[in-house]
C-alpha cells in the first residue's frame, strides 16, 4: 500500500474545514466559508495563498486564467463551493487546477450540507 502524499498536511487542512462546518453551519456564501478557512489557516500557521492565479496556455500564447480559492503550503488546493450537490464541472475543474499548477494534491469541499462533503484528488 502506497503512502498517502502530504498525510500530515492534509489532515490538519481536513480538520480545519470540520471547524468551520461545525461552527458557521451550512446556508452561507461560499466566500464565507473562505474567509473562515483563512483564519483556520491563520491560526494553525499553516501557510496559503488565496485566489491564486494560474495562467492557462494554449500553442504557447496564454489566453486565460483559472483562480484556485486556497493554494496550502504549495502542496494543497482547496476548491470550495457552497451548492446544493457537488457536480461533475465541479471535479473537472479542481482536476484542470491540479494539471495547470502541477500542485499534486486538491480538495473539492462543499459546505452547503449537513456534514462537510469532500473529495481528495492526486494527479
């Protein structure tokens, strides 16, 4: 059995993401929720970039962006969303994040549920 990447890392992050579902609930934006994973973040002092930027070429020329929510560490994205249902666009662009940053490891988290809903990607 292979080791996961970045275990330690993604558990601290995991349980942060619990905090703030546990505490704000589900309903809000999901720029709320960002901002509280920031201060989790914060306070752990684990570090993170949010709203990071990531060009996206095609034949060489860049002709747009993709914006990932919260780059941990350089190791980690998070997508979050606050939805109804998570939903195949929704894997399709934590995947498209993953490949256009070679972040290996990222996390699809919707808060808008009874309990956290997520799903962990390594590419």
């Amino acid at each position: 059995m292979s080791k996961l990447i970045y275990q330690n890392l993604s558990s601290k992050v995991l349980n942060l993401a619990f905090s703030v579902h546990n505490v704000l609930g589900l309903g809000l934006l999901e720029a709320c929720y960002e901002g509280a994973m920031v201060v989790e973040l914060k306070q752990a002092g684990i570090p993170f970039q949010r709203q990071q930027v990531f060009p996206l070429y095609y034949k060489g020329e860049l002709v747009g962006a993709y914006i990932a929510d919260l780059v941990v560490d350089g190791k980690i994205i998070l997508e979050l969303k606050s939805v109804q249902a998570l939903a195949p666009a929704m894997v399709a662009q934590t995947l498209n994040y993953l490949r256009l940053s070679k972040i290996p490891v990222g996390y699809l988290m919707n808060f808008n549920a009874t309990k956290l809903q997520w799903q962990r990607f390594v590419v």
